[in-house]
C-alpha cells in the first residue's frame, strides 16, 4: 500500500484528500482539498482518548475496533468507496500519519482499493507548508499593492491581467472571505485562523511556483476582520515596495458603493431569496459596521452618518439605492482618507511606483513578465 511523501505534487495537482480525523479536529483547520470522512466520530475518539490514558496503547487500539465495528464500519467504508470512486487519484490522511489513517488504508485494501495515504499525515503537511512560507519570505521579494479605501487594489490584483489575476499574486482578502475594512464583512463568514493561515500558505505555494519574481499582494493591516495575517507575512509587507493607486473620490466612491452596498446586498439575495430577510440582514450589516467604528468617528460625526446610512436605507427599501453614495462619499473624504494620508507619510520612501488603476497593472505586469508597456 502506498505511502506519498511528495507535498508539492499534492498542492501543485490540487488533491482530493480523505481527512480520516474526528470533526472536531476537522473543524479546527484542514486542507482546502480535504473532506472531513472520519474513522471516529467527536465522542468514539474522546472515550478511545480516556482509554488510552487510563488502560495504555492496546486497550485504546480495541476499544477503537469495538466502536467502530458492524454497521457503523460499513457504513464508514461505503463512504470512503464513494469518494474514491469520485476521486479516484487522491489521498487520504489522518493527524499523524498513523494509526487511523493506516487502518483506513487496510479496509478498503481488504476491499479490492489501494488508495495512498499521506506519509506523515497532517502534521507533516502543515509543517511543510510552514517551512516553505518561511523560504520564500526569506529569499522572494514583495510588491504592495496600496491606496485609498475603494480605489480597487483588490480588483487590480484578481483582474489586473487582462481581466485574470495578475501573475504572482495573492488576494489575502479573497483567502480571508473579508473586504478589509469595517464594512468588508461577507457573507459566509470568514475561515478560522488556522485555515487562513493554510490557504495563505498555499497560495504562497502557487505564486512561488509560476516564473515571476516577485510576489504581489495587498497593503494590509495586521487583521482582515478577524484573520490576523502570519507575522512572518506582515513583517514582510511592511518592508517591502509600495505601488500606490490613485483615484478620484468620485471613482472611489463608486466602487465602495458597488463592493459594500450592491454586492454585499446580492451576496444575501443569493442566499436568501429576495426580500425582507435578505435586505434586513444587510441593513442591520451596515449600522453594525458604522458602530463599530463609533469611538474613532467621535459621537457627532457617528450620529450625522448613522442618520444619513438609515435615510440612505429607507429610499432603498423603495427601490432607490442611489443614497448610498452620499453618505460613503463623507465616510471616505472625513474619516478614511486622513487615517490613509497619515499612514502613508511614513512610508514615502518606499514608494514604487503611482498611477491609475489600469497605469499600476500595467505597471506590475511590465514588472512582472517584462512585458514592453503600451
């Protein structure tokens, strides 16, 4: 039975993984590939925990196979049959690469499969994507991506290629499910730490593996909502050449509105259906968003935009999201804007590069590939 040990190929090919461990762990952080198929439930694996402790090693490895006998084997087995059916080129795993993922193994050999299983299991690839992160912070520079609240640093980097990704790039709000800002919350929620921390590494992976080098991402704070980037990761953004994107109040206004009102609306709707859950969750999204945001405002200015967000709701409700823009434009001009000027009076020196939006991709794929600008 077959062992892999080959952790770029199963990043690199994207590999459907079996994760043979409890839910509990599963929901704690796994690989974006993986599905949760475990040998024990939460509670078989907490009394097999308590077994091992008390009674050692053998009595756990028993108690293990009384649980997990009968019906409740069958039923484990036929699942795994299925996602082998469905993946017949993947992998399956369990924390260590031990005992649980090896009796996997043997039953569906006992049943005519032999499906590989991860050499070291999930330990092993965490520590491999980690050391690797660590490689490239140490030996690929970075570009960032930075500008004003709303002037599409995102959509620079996702469509900044003729419409794709820009080379060697990463959108860390993307992998967070989070826009950044007070008002970036999505819905879907956002992942847990140790998943974030996963996905960045693996698309640090992927952008390490292409022929640029350099590696482009967004200017970030230490958080996306509740996802704290890696220190390793803000270290490196923080030292690293800034290319600032310019645009009017006017288009950044535009595209908050687009991003946090229309889009964050749909997102719901998609859900939801369309109606008055949908909007009420969104209206309630964005007072939520202004209050947390209360203390830095000041009470006045809190008020005046809490007044102007609700009437700005009401005409919505009604058919007119059209008062949206009003009072974004104060949020951007009043409160973001000073905070931005002021963060970037210190980091002058590291200026690139500043243009429009398509001016900076035209710039960082000129960068990138050495393509002859037009």
């Amino acid at each position: 039975m077959k062992d892999i040990a080959d952790f770029a190929s199963l990043f690199r090919n994207q590999t459907p993984l079996i994760d043979t461990r409890a839910p509990v762990e599963f929901a704690k952080g796994s690989l974006p590939t993986a599905v949760n198929l475990p040998l024990m439930d939460d509670a078989q694996r907490e009394a097999v925990g308590h077994c091992y402790k008390d009674r050692g090693p053998e009595a756990a490895i028993d108690l293990g196979h009384q649980l997990v006998a009968g019906e409740v084997r069958e039923a484990r087995i036929r699942a795994w049959q299925a996602f082998v059916q469905a993946n017949p080129h993947g992998a399956l795993f369990c924390f260590r690469g031990g005992l649980r993922s090896e009796l996997v193994q043997l039953w569906l050999h006992e049943r005519g499969i032999d499906y590989p299983r991860v050499r070291g299991g999930y330990k092993a690839l965490r520590r491999w994507l980690i050391d690797n992160s660590e490689s490239i912070y140490g030996r690929k520079p970075f570009v960032v991506v930075a500008g004003k609240t709303g002037c599409a640093k995102t959509r620079i980097i996702n469509e900044g290629n003729a419409g794709n990704a820009l080379p060697g790039s990463i959108d860390l709000e993307g992998l967070a499910n989070h826009r950044g800002s007070s008002f970036g919350r999505r819905d879907g929620g956002q992942p847990t730490q140790l998943n974030f921390e996963i996905a960045v590494d693996i698309a640090l992976f992927a952008a390490d593996e292409g022929p640029c080098q350099t590696i482009i991402a967004e200017d970030e704070s230490r958080l996306i909502g509740r996802c704290a980037l890696p220190p390793k990761l803000k270290e490196c953004l923080s030292q690293s050449p800034l290319v600032v994107v310019e645009a009017s109040l006017e288009a950044r206004v535009e595209h908050s509105f687009e991003n946090y009102i229309l889009a964050n609306l749909s997102d719901l709707e998609a859900r939801l259906g369309k109606g008055d859950a949908a909007f009420e969750l969104f209206a309630t999204g964005l007072h939520d968003a202004l209050d947390r945001i209360r203390k830095r405002l000041g009470g006045a200015r809190h008020t005046a935009l809490s007044r102007e967000l609700e009437a700005a709701i009401t005409t919505h409700r009604s058919g007119d999201s059209s008062g949206h823009r009003h009072w974004i434009e104060g949020l951007l001009r009043d409160y973001y804007d000073p905070m931005y000027n002021y963060q970037l009076e210190g980091r002058e020196e590291r200026i690139l590069f500043r243009g429009s939006p398509s001016e900076v991709s035209e710039f960082l794929m000129h960068r990138q590939l050495g393509a002859t600008p037009g």
